[in-house]
C-alpha cells in the first residue's frame, strides 16, 4: 500500500494547523535536500523570484499600498549592501503588520511567505518559510480536496528555479553585500 505524499498536510489540515508543511513533510524531502545544498547567495535569488511573485498575486487586497514593493526594493539594496539590516528589518514589520490587516487565510499565508522569503538574505534557512507558507496557501485556495496538482506543480517549479539559479549563479555580475559572498 502507498501512503500518500501529502497525509501530513490532511492530517494538520483536518487538526485546524495554520501552517500545513514543515521539514518534516514527505512531498517536501528531495526539494528540501536541494536547498539545503545551496549557497546563500543562489536562495537569496531564488527566493526574490518567488516573492515577488506573491507580491504581484495578493496586490488587488492592498490597492495603493506601497509597503511590499518598499519592502522589496529595501531588501534588494541590502544583499546588494547599499543599507543596513536595521533598515531592511523595520520595513519587514509593515509586510507581518499587513497580515494582521486582512481575515484572510490565503493572503495571510502569502505575506509571511514574502516576509520568510525576504529574511533569506539574513539566514538562508528562512527560504524554507517561504516554501511552507506559500504552499499552505495553495492548499488554502484550491481546497483540501484539489490542492495536490497545483502543489506539486509549485514544487516542481521551486526545484526547476533553483537548479536553474545554481547553475548561474557564478555568472551573474550583481552587486553582492560582502555578508553573502562569505559562502
């Protein structure tokens, strides 16, 4: 008999988990292999992809609110190393503060994914948060009963980025904060 990949997540799902995927999840252990294999500068790119991807979906709750892209755009002068954390670390506050903002279990999920995205460039463990919670929204949005395509859909897609970003990394000419180029 085979046990299905994701028994976890029905599992938190059904006990009311906010969160539905951790290291521990079984549809996570080859994609969580590759980005523990990683250097931080490769997640750091990797993880801005996908951020700012949640950033564009979730625009239409917070019309004519700039804190995202602000935030974004700070993060980016800081790997570059154009700021302080200090600086980068009260914008991240706004993207927490604006989940406590909406009802919203999806946008809610979504936000912290950006913000654990972001807090890659201090601690490369963070671009697991990013994983966990954005999948959880795609659990949240497609419902527990057809969230399994459009999951694995997204797994592949972070493995294929990933791979693709680690390839090219040593190729790009970006400007790095000297903190990241230590790997």
């Amino acid at each position: 008999m085979q046990t299905n990949i994701y028994s976890d997540v029905f599992t938190k799902y059904q006990k009311g988990n906010k969160l539905l995927f951790n290291r521990s999840s079984r549809s996570l252990e080859s994609l969580l292999q590759l980005i523990d294999s990683q250097d931080h500068r490769t997640l750091v790119l990797w993880a801005f992809k996908f951020v700012r991807e949640l950033g564009n979906s979730i625009q239409d709750f917070f019309l004519n609110d700039e804190r995202i892209d602000k935030t974004i755009s700070l993060y980016e002068s800081w790997a570059k190393g154009d700021i302080k954390m200090l600086r980068a670390k009260k914008a991240i506050l706004e993207v927490y503060a604006m989940a406590k903002e909406t009802p919203n279990p999806i946008v809610i999920a979504k936000l912290h994914a950006i913000g654990q995205g972001l807090s890659t460039i201090h601690v490369k463990t963070h671009a697991t948060g990013l994983l966990f919670y954005e999948l959880t929204a795609i659990v949240l949005e497609y419902g527990i009963d057809k969230f399994e395509g459009f999951t694995t859909k997204r797994i592949n897609e972070y493995m294929d980025i990933l791979k693709e970003f680690s390839k090219e990394i040593n190729r790009t000419y970006l400007k790095w904060a000297s903190f990241l180029m230590k790997d």
